[in-house]
C-alpha cells in the first residue's frame, strides 16, 4: 500500500510543521481525500520508533472501522490506543503518555472533553484531521491548534478522478419557514413536525424516481421517527429501504450494510449516523431531507455519493435548501483557524452565489452571467434573479424559486417571485403587482 502523491505531500508538511517546534497542527481535506490512511501512515511513522498514539474518536462505531486500517496499514498496535473521547477523559491516569494525540474529525476537539485530555498530556505533540476546521458557532480552532495544513481542494480531487462529479437537483418539498432553531442549529420536533407529512413523502419517492431511479441512495432524515417512517414509505412504493441508526444491534447493522453492498437495499434512511467517518459501501445518490446549519455536516452528507468510481455521476437531491445557506458541495472556502465575526459570517451565508432551473432543479455554482441551464437548457431570463432572504428572529431562509409554474398560489413567495411567474406566462407587470398586493407581499 502506498500513498497517493498528494496525500504524502501532506504527511511531509506534518513533519516539517513538528520540526520547526511547532506542536499542534490540523490537516485539512475534503471529505474522500483519503484522511483515515493519511493519519495511519503518521501513526506508523511514529510508532515504528517506539513512541506511543492516542487516536481519539468521538463515535463508538469508528473504533474498529479505524483499527482495522491502522492493522492493515501496519501500525504497531502495541504502541497506539484508540479510544472514544469519553473513554479517555474517564481513565486519563490510567492511560500511558501518548507522544502524539490525533484526534479524528478535529472541529469537535474545542469541547471540554477533548480539552481535557490534551490538559492531562500537556508535552503531547497534537495533530487534527478534518474537512472543515470550523464550529458550527463559527469559531475557529485557534486556541487548540498553532498550524493550519491545507491538503487539495474537492475541485482538484473532482478534476483528477479522485472523486465522482455530482449534478445537485433541489426540489424544495416543504416550508421550513416555522422550524425553531436550538443552539444554533434546527430543532429537532419542529423539523420533525413540518417533514413528516404524507405529501411530502410522496414528493420525496416522486422525485427519487425521477432523478435517480433505482440507484442506491442514502437518505438523511431529521430525526429516527422520520427515518423509520421514509423508509416505511419507499417500501409502500415498492422500493427496498431499512432504517439504521445508533441502537441497531451490530448484527443487525452489518448484515444490513451488507445487503446495501449487494444491491438488495436501494434506500439508506438514517438521521446522523453515516456522516462522519462512518464506513458505508458505495452508493451514487444522497437524499438530503436534514436542514442544517451546519457547514460541516452539510459537506460530510452531501458528498456521501462522491466516492470515486469510473464512469460514475453522483447525484445530490436537496429537498430542504441546504445548498442555498452554504453553496456547493466543492465550493472553494477560505480556511482559517480565527474565529469569524458574526456579521462577517452572515453576510458570507447571504452573498452565496447558486443557481437553479425552475424546469429540472438542477443547481450549481454559476462560474460567469448565467444564460442556459446546462442540464436541460432552459434559458434563465435576461436580468438574473438573485436569492430572496427571508430574515426571522432566529432564521435566514433562501426561499425565493419557483419551482413549478403551473401553481402559483403554493409558490409565488413574495413579489419577485411573482414578477418571475408573470415572464414565464407572458402576462404584463401589472398582474405581479396586482397580485402582490392582495397578497401582503407589498
């Protein structure tokens, strides 16, 4: 086994990073750049001379998934400990001195578990790995990293067959205006309220058909009752769908994941559960039916469908607008490890440049004026529309598409929606202002 080129270019920046006295650093690749062997190759390294690892994970499932390829990858066992981040912070005294922590999906390491153990072994050199070095409050990783490693971009992994090119279809299902927001993030009930509805199961299977008819696709729902009641649904409809989520028993699981692997699954439902680092065979669709505020479970779920395969096109299917409040799945993103301001980042959420066919939904990050939709060639109009921003107390929503021009009255969301409608229909300005104004719009 050998590393790609990129990817020892990364482990050579680590040591130089160590070298020069530096003793915390964060290694930064888009999902499916290959972190886990990245990391196993560092471990080996280090192990080879004598000196010890602590692996930290943050989920129970990713132990063995990471043992496996640590012992395949020829770390030597006798000098690494992976451990669950709970598991350590509970038996720190008992633990023996790591001369390196690595910490697995790093942009949880500023919580006070991971603070804890990286307080107990204070000489410990510390290295992170993640896709996006940022908390779902926007602060950075300063205070726990000295260095930021930046490996290729998901463009470049794209471009050189390191990852499968997507087509990102959002058929908006539901109005998320009402769903509340907790700690930054959508409320679990409230989200599970507004998606659990049989219209939109239906438009959900409606447009699987459509765009992806019998692919393998992992579904994100909000919650396990949304989960277990999505995969009910495609069963009704003829579709072979399981539910999995944490409190699935091992056997249960693995037999399941098997079945996916075989083709006799074509549906995924789960809340969480296969996001970070989980270990999935290969699917070539995602459902995404999950709104969230969060850019890191957005790029880790979004890109579930990417892995490389020839001659694959994974496709994206958005039910609940997540590309409008973060861009594309490869977008280019300035990293840092400062935290950002908050207005700062509420107008970067606001300024994000997409673009979608109101015909088939395709979306995708515009490189200059947009003129044919080059899935179906739809031409946009002449001015081009920009995202409409509904502001709430607690919540910016994009909101501004019409999506179906044959229903305007569940559609039309505000006055540029309507003017939009009346180009489609060749009806005179009047009628959008008429209308706009019986309906509060103005």
């Amino acid at each position: 086994m050998a590393l790609r080129t990129y990817q020892e270019a990364l482990v050579k920046r680590v040591h130089d990073t160590f070298k020069r006295g530096v003793k915390s650093a964060c290694i930064v690749l888009p999902c499916g750049g290959g972190k886990s062997v990245i990391v196993a190759e560092i471990a080996k390294r280090t192990t080879e001379k004598l000196n010890r690892v602590l692996f930290l994970v943050h989920r129970i499932e990713l132990c063995e998934q990471i043992e496996r390829t640590f012992r395949e990858w020829g770390v030597d066992m006798n000098f690494c400990q992976i451990a669950m981040v709970q598991t350590a912070c509970r038996r720190l005294k008992k633990l023996p001195c790591p001369n390196l922590i690595i910490t697995d999906e790093s942009h949880h390491s500023k919580s006070n578990s991971y603070r804890k153990i990286y307080d107990f072994f204070p000489e410990s050199y510390r290295l992170g790995v993640t896709a996006t070095p940022v908390r779902l409050d926007g602060s950075g990783l300063g205070d726990v990293y000295q260095a930021l490693i930046e490996g290729v971009s998901a463009k470049w992994l794209i471009e050189n067959r390191y990852l499968s090119p997507y087509t990102y279809y959002a058929p908006t299902v539901a109005d998320l205006n009402g769903i509340k927001i907790q700690r930054g993030e959508f409320e679990t009930k409230s989200a599970e309220n507004v998606l659990f509805n049989q219209t939109i199961f239906g438009n959900v299977i409606s447009h699987y058909r459509k765009l992806a008819d019998g692919k393998q696709a992992i579904c994100y729902c909000v919650s396990v009752k949304h989960s277990e009641a999505m995969a009910e649904q495609f069963q009704v409809n003829g579709i072979s769908a399981v539910h999995i989520d944490g409190t699935t028993p091992k056997a249960e699981r693995q037999r399941i994941i098997e079945d996916f692997r075989t083709g006799r699954i074509k549906i995924l439902c789960n809340v969480d559960i296969i996001s970070e680092g989980f270990d999935v065979p290969d699917c070539a669709c995602v459902i995404l039916l999950r709104p969230t505020k969060s850019l890191t479970l957005y790029i880790q779920q979004s890109m579930r469908s990417m892995r490389y395969k020839a001659g694959k096109s994974a496709i994206i299917i958005d039910h609940v607008g997540n590309y409008a409040r973060f861009g594309m799945p490869d977008a280019e993103r300035q990293w840092t490890l400062k935290d950002k301001p908050k207005k700062v980042r509420q107008q970067a959420e606001n300024q994000v440049k997409v673009c979608q066919c109101p015909e088939c939904f395709y979306t995708f990050q515009p490189e200059k004026d947009v003129k044919i939709c080059p899935n179906c060639n739809y031409i946009f109009p002449k001015k081009e529309r920009t995202l409409d921003v509904e502001d709430g107390a607690e919540l910016k929503q994009i909101i501004g598409f019409v999506l179906k021009y044959d229903d305007f009255s569940d559609q039309c969301r505000n006055y540029s929606d309507l003017i939009a409608y009346a180009k489609k229909r060749g009806y005179k300005m009047g009628w959008a202002y008429y209308q706009a104004k019986n309906r509060g719009f103005l």
